[in-house]
C-alpha cells in the first residue's frame, strides 16, 4: 500500500479563487511577520516596512515566521489576479 498523507487546512480568507505564483524567500533576521501582512525585499531579505506603498510591495506573507533569531526561509505570495 502506497504512503498517504493527509491535512486539515482551516480556510481563513487571505486568498480567494485565485491562482496564485508563490516565491521562497528568506525573512531578515528581526523580524517576526505575521501571515497576510504587506512584506519588500531589501538587500535581497524580506522585511516589513511601515512606509510601504503599493508601488513597492513584494508580496503577502505565506505564513507566520519568527526570525528575531537570526534569517529563517519562509513563502510569500506573489502574484494574483
């Protein structure tokens, strides 16, 4: 018998019918980024930034990740339409 796996995802409403290109990024060290939060790259590490405009948006977080402790890899969302 093959290995399955299986998951229960709890739907939240960041993301609605949509297709959607996702990019691994690394999130810079102090951060700690909540998931759907507005997130742009800087010196090639996401981080937050209060001053953020549309023009400037990289993407929406993927998921909540800690890095106060140094750089950690994570997922955002790029582009939907």
């Amino acid at each position: 018998m093959p290995y399955q796996e299986s998951a229960v995802t709890t739907p939240d409403n960041l993301v609605l019918n949509r297709e959607i290109r996702t990019d691994s990024v690394v999130v810079a060290s102090g951060q700690n980024i909540a998931r759907g939060k507005l997130v742009v790259m800087s010196s090639g590490k996401i981080v937050v930034d209060p001053g953020t405009t549309p023009a400037n948006v990289y993407g929406i977080m993927a998921e909540a990740v800690d890095a106060t402790s140094g750089d950690k890899k994570s997922g955002v969302y790029r582009d939907w339409e």
